[in-house]
C-alpha cells in the first residue's frame, strides 16, 4: 500500500476537524500530530502554512458554531472588508438566535439576537451580519470615541455609506444603545464620504490606549483631522 502523503493536496491551506479527515483515511492520527499542522481548537487543525490571528480562529470556530450562527461585531467588520478595526484582544464574535445555545471555549464570545434576512450576509462562505448592521451594533453597544472610529473606517473602507447607517439607526425601535446609535447623523451631508469635523473632533480624541495597535492609533489620528473641503 503507497504510503499517505504528509501534506495532501486537499488540506493544503484548509482548516479541517480532525476526526473527520482520519475518518476518511486522509490522515492518520500520527500525521494529524506531526509538524505540518497546527491545532487550532479542540478537533480543528489547520495547515501549518496559514497566518495565524483572527481569521484562522474564524474559520476554527465556523466548523463548530450551529449552522444559525452569524459572525457579528469586530469580527464580521473583519470579514467584510475592514480588518484595521480588530483589536488584538478582541475575540470572535458569534451572534445566535434565542433559544440557540452553544459554549465554546477559548476567545469566543456569543450573544444572542433576532436578526432579521436583511441583516445577514454572506462573505468568505461564513455567514456575517450585513454591512449596515455591522455598522450600527458598535453604535449601540460600545463607548460612543470607539465605535466613531469604527464608523469612520466602514465608510472610508467603502463597507458602507454614511446615508444607510443613519437611517437604520433612525428606525431603531427604543431599546439599550438606540439613543446612542442616532448619534452619528450629525454629520455633514455635502460629504458622504466622511463624519462631520465637529462630531470626530469631540470622539476621536482619546490617545491609542495600550491594547491598540498602529492600525487603531493611525485610524483615530486620521478622524481627528478636518475633513478637506
């Protein structure tokens, strides 16, 4: 019988569960350990090769998470386009339907929330809440400096326009963080493109603080800058 290849040409750059590929006669339990991969999470393995960081715990997690989960928060801003918002602290977030309940270990955190067709999208096969939804939960639910920054940054990442944020967050029924999340129609309506000076200048003054990296400290000193007209 001719030997099993070390690195089969089917697990090159994938994260896999590991039960399933020695199931299927692709790996062996002693090549599942060797040096060619690496241990993501419990049963997750993934090619030696692949960065590590945020998106390689992504996929781990997508191959446990319940079929319902979509990806919410810094994560799904990740995954829609916008990684300069990831802080490297920041864990996996997975957003669940009630009555869904799931716990994982490790740098993950769950919430649960009714999210409506309109609010999930798709990226990277993964499910992710869509890009005005990504916008506005940090509106609602983080310290109004961070989640100005974060704005800031969808937009000028082209994720989403300032025009779409505003309105979903007009149409928020009153609940925790909507009063919050309408701040930010305070901006200038000649320039989509950007948040008003006024509105940057009082939220974006606060120095990187010791967990932010150069992307988060470039991201706030560029929001404290006028906006060129």
């Amino acid at each position: 019988m001719p030997q099993q290849p070390a690195r089969p040409a089917a697990l090159r750059g994938r994260v896999f569960r590991g039960t399933s590929v020695v199931a299927q006669g692709v790996l062996t339990p002693d090549q599942l350990r060797g040096s060619t991969w690496r241990r993501v999470w419990p049963d997750v393995y993934a090619d030696v090769d692949l960065p590590e960081g945020h998106g390689l715990i992504v996929r781990a997690v997508s191959l446990l998470a319940p079929s319902v989960a979509v990806f919410g928060g810094r994560t799904a801003a990740l995954l829609q386009g916008a990684p300069e918002l990831l802080r490297v602290d920041d864990p996996v977030e997975v957003v669940l339907p009630p009555g869904t309940r799931w716990s994982p270990r490790g740098r993950v955190r769950v919430r649960t929330a009714e999210l409506p067709d309109e609010d999930v999208d798709r990226r990277h096969g993964l499910r992710v809440t869509s890009p005005v939804r990504t916008a506005v939960d940090p509106l609602r639910r983080e310290p109004l400096d961070d989640a100005v920054v974060a704005l800031d940054q969808l937009v000028q990442r082209r994720v989403v326009r300032l025009g779409e944020v505003r309105d979903a967050a007009a149409a928020l029924p009153r609940s925790r963080g909507s009063r919050q999340a309408r701040r930010p129609r305070e901006v200038d309506p000649d320039h989509e493109g950007a948040l008003a000076p006024d509105l940057v200048l009082r939220h974006g003054q606060r120095q990187a603080g010791p967990h932010e990296d150069q992307a988060q400290a470039a991201a706030r000193a560029r929001v404290r800058r006028p906006v060129a007209r």
